[in-house]
C-alpha cells in the first residue's frame, strides 16, 4: 500500500491473525510466509513424507506450508484447510499449479468440525494456530479422529508456556486471549485427546516448539 506508514503490529492488529480479514490481513500472511519458513523447515525434519502419502495442514494461513509439502507428494496429496476466506484465498493463489496437478487442495473449514472421513490422513501438521483453537482437547480428538492408525501430528508454534516471556509478548497474548501451554500442559492434552504417544521437541537458541502425538 502506498505511503503506508503504520507498523507491522498495527497491520498485524488490523488483519486480525485469529481470523485474517482484509487487505492488512494479505499482507500479514505473506509476512508470516516468510517469517515461520525456518522454523517450519525444522518442524519438517522430524518426518519423512511418503511420495503416496495424504497429508493436511490445519490453519494453513498463507499456504507455504502446504506449499513445501506438496513438492514431496506424487500420488499423493495436501489438503490445506483454514476458516478464514482471506487465507483460503491466499493459499489458492500460492499453491496454484499443485492444486492444477492434483497434489495439493485448500478448502475453507474449521478444524473444530473437520470435513473429513476418519483415518483419512497419513500426516497432520497445525503450524502457529493452535494458540487460537476454540477447545482444545475438543478439536485434538478432532485431529486424531482423522488420522490413520500410527500417523503422527505435529504441533508447531513459536513460544510455550515454560518461557520467560517479554512485555510485548505477555501484551500480545492478553490481546488476542492466545493459548500457551506449558510442556507438561502440552502432554496432559495430548494425552486427554487419546493419542498415544507424545514427543516434544525444542530447539536451542529458539522459542521454538514442536509436539508431536502418535495415533
């Protein structure tokens, strides 16, 4: 936008990251595109995707994502879903020639009420939303309900609750009522929704982490 001299937290404020909406909410998109790719590679390195395997990728925002994982898939496919129109629309215009292909579809959809049959998907990946989920365990047994038997979930987010936090990030979690569990939190819910495994990784030198339950 021309001559546009707010901040990215202002434009961050107006796109809304729980539901983007928007032009603003393009914008912060494409940044967070750019800016989860790192972590999201590292994320990635805990699996080997399988050229024939169904892969869904919740909350998948600007479709990056979805986009590196469909360059993995041949007979294959990642489905992308997200409740925002603005991100659906995104992800489309992003993952254009894999959708052409067939490897890759995006529909809008809710992870508390997925349009899926059970033990539909080999993988499930939820990058940077699950801060947002309406119930947690809810929407987990959600997850898992449409996971094959022994398919793996990761969780991937950059801040958990054992972290001393700044004030910025103690501010932006009482404005947008964001979710951060705890480790062990993050184990009692994995547990609670019925997967069977849990593992937890983190990385040095990051925030990051990732949880990744076993059905």
């Amino acid at each position: 936008m021309e001559n546009d001299t707010r901040t990215q937290e202002e434009i961050t404020r107006s796109g809304n990251p729980a539901k983007p909406v928007g032009e603003d909410g393009k914008t912060m998109l494409s940044r967070m595109n750019e800016s989860h790719y790192e972590m999201t590679g590292w994320a990635l390195s805990f699996w080997t995707i399988a050229p024939t395997d169904r892969v869904l990728d919740c909350g998948c925002g600007g479709g990056m994502t979805v986009h590196r994982m469909a360059e993995k898939v041949e007979d294959g496919k990642v489905t992308g879903i997200d409740y925002s129109k603005v991100s659906v629309a995104a992800s489309k215009d992003l993952n254009s020639k894999e959708i052409q292909a067939k490897k890759a579809e995006i529909l809008e959809a809710s992870v508390e009420d997925l349009p899926f049959a059970d033990e539909t998907f080999d993988k499930v990946i939820t990058v940077e939303s699950f801060y947002f989920w309406p119930d947690a365990v809810r929407d987990l047994k959600e997850v898992r309900r449409v996971l094959k038997d022994g398919g793996t979930f990761l969780l991937v987010a950059d801040i958990y609750g054992d972290l001393p936090l700044s004030e910025k990030e103690k501010e932006n979690i009482e404005r947008y009522s964001l979710r951060n569990p705890t480790i062990a939190e993050f184990r009692e819910l994995f547990s609670k929704a019925g997967f069977s495994r849990c593992l937890v990784h983190t990385k040095e030198g990051t925030t990051w982490i990732c949880v990744e339950g076993t059905k």
